[in-house]
C-alpha cells in the first residue's frame, strides 16, 4: 500500500516558496514599491541535522545602493519560517517570518506548477537593506512552485520590497 506524503510535502515546498518573497513597503509609506527583484528562484529544500533549509537567490534587483543588485537567502522551516536574504556588495541583510497560500487561480505559472501567494513580515536586518526595508515591511510575491519544490517567480511579476 502507497502512502501519499502531500501534506508534509506541501509544507516544505511551501517554505521553498519562501525564498520567492519580499515585503511591498514600510509601514505607513506609500504603495510604490522602493525595492524589486525581477529574478528569483530556489532550490528544493534539503534536511539536514533535524532542520529544513530552502536556499534561493534573487538577481537584478534595484535600487543597487540598497542590494548591490541581488542577493541570496537562506530560508529554515518551521512555524513561522525564517529567511535571511544577504545581500550582494555588502549591503546588509533582511530577516523575514513568511505566511503562504494557494492562489484562486493559476494565473501565468506553467502547468503542472502551483501558483502560491506569500506574505512576509520584516523582523530585522542591517546595513543598507535595514534602511530601505525596515522592520515592520509587509509585502508579497507571487510565485510558481514545480513538484520537486523549486520555485520562480510568476512570469511577468517582480519580488518586491
């Protein structure tokens, strides 16, 4: 007798999603964005010592002086997950709890991929990147994730800050 393992499956790949993530804005500032990522993608999530880890980067990201125009992160599972994106040239990092959800629709994801929603929360960071996303920033990414728990931004949109 097969066993199907969605649920736990689900949950990792859920976190792999969240390497696709970034906040939309400060609080309080306004709807435009002051960060974006038009590249981001993530490898399926690995255990290793007891813990999950989902690695992901993300390129082509402006402005430059609060980036250094991409960056990689490093998500750990749990309830809430964690991620630290580091970004490139020395400009600091960015640390977010993450909430995902299944889209209504499939929107442009490929076939045969699941179309997730995530929301993160910034809790810290430093450098540059704490500037121009401070604590507090809530934002969103849309976000295509494929069986093996790979992910990629949903085409035509930008991981945003």
């Amino acid at each position: 007798m097969r066993r199907r393992a969605t649920t736990p499956l689900f949950a990792v790949a859920l976190t792999a999603a969240s390497m696709m993530a970034v906040p939309l804005s400060a609080p309080g500032s306004a709807a435009t964005a002051k960060v974006a990522c038009a590249s981001v993608a993530s490898a399926a999530p690995v255990a290793a010592g007891g813990k999950t880890t989902v690695k992901g980067v993300a390129t082509k990201c402006l402005p430059l002086s609060a980036t250094g125009g991409s960056g990689k992160a490093l998500t750990a599972v749990g309830s809430p997950s964690k991620r630290t994106m580091t970004w490139a040239s020395g400009k600091g990092t960015t640390i977010q709890t993450a909430k995902y959800g299944a889209a209504k629709t499939q929107g442009k994801c490929p076939a045969g991929t699941t179309h997730l929603l995530v929301t993160f929360t910034t809790i810290g960071g430093s450098g540059a990147a704490l500037k121009a996303i401070p604590k507090g920033s809530i934002g969103t990414a849309s976000i295509c994730l494929t069986k093996k728990a790979t992910s990629t931004l949903e085409p035509g949109t930008k991981e945003t800050f």
